[in-house]
C-alpha cells in the first residue's frame, strides 16, 4: 500500500446512539454509497485520515521515483530510457493528482510537502530499499506497482469523490508500469544470460518481504482500519488485500521460472488461498521510523530538489504575474 498506518485520531468506534445528528447523515450517506464530496459536511476525523492518507499516497509517488531515477542513465536500451522517463513522468502526475484531491480538503501543499522534509509524515515503506541492479526495475514494477493496483483498485469506489476519481486514471497507468516490469524481468530470464537471470532471482529475493509490508501490519493490529472501513476510506482490510496479490502474483512467478524467499508458500487446497510465511514486522516497522537503509537518502535528496528548484519556481511565478499584468494592460 503506498499509505500506512494512516491515523484515524479515534480510540473506538461510535455507536449510532452516541452519534450527532449530523454524524448519523453523514454515515447514513457513506452507508448508501453516495459520494462524499469536498463541500460536503464531514466530521474532523474522516477530513483529517483523508489528509493523512492522500498526503502520504501523493509522498509516496513522488519519493517512489528517485530509485527509479537512478537508472535513467544507466537502462540497457534507449527504449528502455524512455520507458523508464514515461513512468517516471506517470508518477509525477499521480503525486499532482493525489495532491490535488487533498487540497480539496483544505490541506496545505506546502505544508504538507515539509512535513515530509521534516519527517514528520510518512510515505511507502518500500522506496527506503536501494534498486541495486537493471533487474530492480523490472521487480518494482511488477510486485511494488503490483501491490500498488491491487490496493488502489478498490480505491477507486473510496467514499470520497475527488480521491476516487483521481484513483481510476492512477490505475490504469499502474496497471501498465506493471505489465511493463514484467516484461523486463520476463526478457531478462527468457534471453539473458545465466548472470542476467540471476540478477532478477537477486532482486525478487530482497523486494518480495518489503513488498508483502506495503499492505501494512495484521489486521489485529491496525486500530485505525477498522474506522477507515466504516467510512469506506478503505474497503479491504490490510490481510485481504496482501492475500490477494500473494494469490495473483505467485502464478506470474512460477511463469518467470522464479522463487520466492518463503519455504513456507505453499497451495492450501482447503482455503483456496497460498499459506506463507511470517513477516519480520519489526523490520516494517524500523524502515517507518526513518531507519530503513535509505531512508535518510531518499528525504536528503528531496529537500536538494527542492532548494536547487527554487529559480524555478520563481521564474514561473514572475512569468505568471508578467502575463496576467499584460493581460490588464
């Protein structure tokens, strides 16, 4: 998931009895499927997790494409390059997109955006793991953008209207940078050579746990899920969906010809699901506190773009004023 542990600032849930008038509405609206919309009434709490979640989804795509960006140089091919470009590009348009809908709530981008500079909000997880190899890039494609659609998907039927809508272009565009890091890895094992194939075994082997974590901890210990679900912020809880990419992307892995580093994983006849092993949690939970191997990195890098961007922010500003001025003339 590309937003984790979002805080929902509540202890329990409210009985029906205990709700305000304009509380029981406003669930009743969220119970009938009927959109909330930005000027729509809204308790603090729900306004407040959708700030925290779309801020933190919105940190995520832009975060998420600084280990990409390093390969930029570096892909095997120019069509490679410029694959690589366009998705980076997708990704700078979703962070727009997701920062948009928050906006929409009265956030502040800027406020938030330093917040992510200060370390005081979050992003995904799994972009404080280094890419160390062209083979990396197929494996965030097919399992990070993998776990992505299979989160963002039913996303897309959120409660509120403008993080919806934003979902259903994202999906389709994560949709196709997967199919696209599938491809990479799939070329790699069918027409590489021994050292190729190897080097995509090597990258699926450090990304697949780190992957498992994005759906976030065990439902018996995510508080706040609870309270998304009867909002309908989320529709699936954490373990749903986790077993849900596990059970789609085991097949497309056996098509690769690869493994999983689970001795665990195995087909369950009974459940209908794969069985797999235990998630070092403690891990997840070290790389959220800012101690992951690039976590200190990936922050360092943004605030340089941020200060080395700002002629350019200027100059698009002065540009904006020297033509609205024109247009007064």
């Amino acid at each position: 998931m590309y937003a984790q542990l979002v805080d929902t600032g509540t202890k329990r849930l409210k009985t029906r009895e205990e709700m305000s008038p304009e509380e029981r509405d406003f669930q009743d609206k969220i119970d009938a499927e009927t959109k909330i919309e930005a000027k729509n009434w809204m308790p603090d709490g729900y306004r407040k997790t959708l700030i925290r979640q779309i801020s933190q989804h919105a940190h995520s795509e832009i975060v998420g494409m600084l280990p990409e960006g390093n390969w930029v140089t570096r892909a095997p091919t120019l069509k490679r390059k410029l694959q690589l470009m366009a998705k980076i590009q997708d990704e700078a348009g979703h962070g727009l997109y997701l920062y948009s809908a928050m906006e929409t709530l009265g956030a502040d981008r800027d406020e938030e955006i330093q917040k992510l500079h200060d370390g005081k909000a979050k992003y995904s997880s799994i972009f404080n793991y280094p890419t160390l190899n062209w083979a990396d890039m197929g494996a965030v494609g097919w399992l990070v953008d993998g776990a992505a659609i299979v989160n963002q998907v039913v996303l897309q039927r959120t409660s509120y209207g403008p993080y919806s809508r934003a979902m259903v272009r994202i999906c389709k565009e994560e949709s196709f940078h997967q199919r696209q890091g599938f491809q990479i890895l799939l070329d790699m094992m069918r027409e590489g050579t021994q050292a190729q194939k190897d080097m995509v075994q090597d990258a699926i082997n450090r990304l697949w746990w780190p992957a498992l974590m994005m759906f976030g901890p065990h439902d018996d210990e995510s508080p706040n899920s609870q309270q998304s679900m009867v909002w309908k912020i989320k529709r699936k809880s954490n373990d749903e969906l986790r077993q849900m990419f596990i059970d789609q992307t085991i097949p497309q892995l056996e098509f690769l010809g690869c493994t999983v580093p689970d001795p665990d994983l195995k087909w369950n006849e009974e459940t209908g699901h794969y069985d797999f092993g235990t998630i070092d949690w403690k891990e997840f939970y070290d790389v959220l506190k800012g101690d992951g191997p690039c976590n200190r990195e990936r922050i360092s890098t943004r605030r340089k773009a941020i200060d080395e961007g700002t002629w350019v922010r200027e100059a698009a500003v002065a540009y904006a004023a020297k033509q609205k001025q024109r247009a007064a003339a």
